[in-house]
C-alpha cells in the first residue's frame, strides 16, 4: 500500500477505518497523513465518534489547536 493517497478524503477514511477496526497505531499514522495531505475532513475529527480512541493523543492535540486557530 502506498503511504499516501491522491483522492481527497482516503487518507482520513482509512484512519476511520482503522479505528473501526480498533487499530490505534493505524489510525493515528493515516490521521496524521490526512492533516499532512490538507484533507477537509480532518475538520471533522472532534465530532467523528470513530476517532475518541486517538483525540487525546499529543500529536492529535496539536493538530487541533492548529486548526483552532
């Protein structure tokens, strides 16, 4: 698999899929990808209930309060 994808949107719903999947590692290297990639939809996390197993990490943190800005 590639370490990213072109479509917007993949590489936020692989880390949703992942977390669905219950793969924390997983989940948080595709959101942290997404963030890198400018996807829309990492505007969505603090409302996406798939993502509560990573939202309290650090490196999501941070992306938060970036966006917060």
């Amino acid at each position: 698999m590639k370490d990213e994808h072109d479509h917007p949107g993949v590489n936020f719903q692989l880390a949703v899929i992942y977390a669905a999947r219950g793969d924390k590692k997983k989940t948080l290297e595709w959101y942290i990808k997404a963030y890198a990639r400018r996807d829309f939809y990492v505007l969505l996390s603090r409302v996406c209930p798939d993502l509560e197993m990573i939202i309290q990490e650090p490196e999501v943190q941070k992306i938060l309060k970036e966006l917060g800005k």
